[in-house]
C-alpha cells in the first residue's frame, strides 16, 4: 500500500540540563570541558524550543554517548555520515548500538578496523516515518530517522554474523539532546534537513568481485557467533571497560592491553 507523508513531527524540547551532561562527564561518556569560551557540549538553553547549535557544533543524545559514541569521532562513524548521507541526529539509537557492535566486533575479536566492505555485506539502511494512527499514513521525523538493519533476504549471508537483538524501547530519548562541539567539522554540519525517501544507495551491496574476499571475515564471524558471542555479551564488555568503539583512538581495541573485551 502506498504510503502518503504528513507534516513532519516537531522537535521535543531538551530536558537536558548542565547537571545531567556534568554526569556524563563524570562517568566518562562525555569529555571534560577545558575551554570556556568554545566547550566540548553545551545544554541547550531553556528558550531553545528547537536545535539552534553555534557554530562549530552539532546536535547530539545523551543515549548515544551512552551506547558508545565518542568525540572526536571514528573514521567509521565519520564513514556512516557520509555513505548514508545524514547528520547526527538522523541515527536512531538503535543504529548507534548497531554501528558500536560491528565497530567493536572488528577491533576487538577480528583483530582489525571496522571493514566497510564486510558492514556493507551485513547491513542496509531503513528510512523511518512515524505513524499517525491512521492507515497508509506517516509523518516524517527529525531526529531518528535511519535506522541499519542485518541484510536478511536468503540470497545474503547475515546469518554468519552474531545475534543482534536490540532494545526497542528508548522512550523519552528525543528530548535529551545537547551541543556537542564538532572538533575540525569531522562530522556533517547541523542543518535540521529531513529526510522524506530513502536514498538507493542506503541498501547497496558489495561488488561481485569482492565477495570473495570476505569469506575469510564471515568464517571468522561464523566461529565467533558459535562460541556463543552475541551483540549482548559485546555491549556489556564494552561498557565495562569504557571504550567508546565510536570515538577516535590512537589505538585499536585489541592494542589496548590483555583482556581488553574479554
């Protein structure tokens, strides 16, 4: 059935306040603040109904700081901007958690960088519009909207990658938004746009002659998901050793030290 859009969602005011980023900062998520005049985040302020970033920053949620998004960003994170064509507030949190696994995955367990052709082999992307209660009728939505999906169809091979089940419910995360400073525009610039289709290239593949060269990579994956290792078991290490596996890092997981996501 085809789908006819309505009037976009509005923005849901920040409940976000300095104390609760402070918070953040303390447990590590967030990095501290050195510089008054130009600050790593900034709450938004209370007349600021909808983003109004300064320059040199973009719009942020505290759950994806949470989930293992880190400032500076990775190459990978950077990568994702910039193959699917959004700015920060356009991933769901759910595909921050996605990103955070398969970036922890690779440093981790395969004992590499995130491998973009192996992440195009495993995952596309999902345009989300909000229902309206009525049927065939959605609205867009400004922030959350993409969201990165295993590949399913019998004619991809997804199954050799781990268990990923994910929460659906991240109630209320929409109004935790906060400034968080761009550091050398390594992301997209905040521009509020919507997305209202979904781009083509949001669902491409690997090309046919480098399919080959991943079946290493997925017998690998193969053997890590029956040794029993799920997206779950990878969050819980990565939480507890606080590495954000979205952040920029002069080294990689594995180098950190023994044991680093054991």
């Amino acid at each position: 059935m085809p789908v006819r859009l309505v009037a976009a969602e509005d923005w849901r005011p920040s409940l976000m306040t300095e104390r609760q980023l402070l918070e953040l900062e303390r447990e590590g998520l967030l990095r501290h603040r050195t510089s008054l005049s130009s600050p790593e985040w900034i709450a938004p302020p209370v007349d600021h109904r909808v983003p109004k970033p300064p320059k040199g920053y973009v719009v942020s949620f505290a759950k994806f700081h949470c989930h293992g998004l880190g400032a500076p960003p990775s190459r990978f994170m950077r990568a994702l901007c910039l193959h699917y064509g959004v700015e920060l507030q356009h991933f769901s949190p759910n595909a921050i958690t996605v990103a955070v696994v398969f970036a922890a995955v690779c440093e981790g367990y395969l004992g590499m960088m995130p491998h973009w052709e192996l992440w195009l082999h495993l995952y596309r992307g999902e345009l989300f519009n909000a229902p309206t209660g009525t049927t065939g009728v959605r609205k867009p939505v400004r922030a959350g909207c993409l969201n990165l999906v295993l590949k399913t169809k019998k004619t991809e091979r997804p199954r050799e990658y781990i268990p990923v089940g994910l929460s659906s419910n991240h109630a209320g995360w929409d109004s935790q938004w906060f400034y968080l400073r761009n550091d050398d525009g390594l992301l997209p610039a905040y521009t509020g746009r919507l997305i209202t289709e979904r781009p083509d290239n949001w669902t491409y593949g690997v090309i046919q002659d480098h399919q080959s060269q991943l079946d290493p990579l997925l017998d690998a994956l193969k053997k890590l998901r029956l040794e029993g290792l799920s997206a779950a078991l990878v969050l819980s290490a990565v939480h507890r050793r606080r590495v954000p596996p979205l952040m920029s890092r002069p080294l990689r997981m594995d180098d950190m030290g023994p044991g680093i996501l054991s």
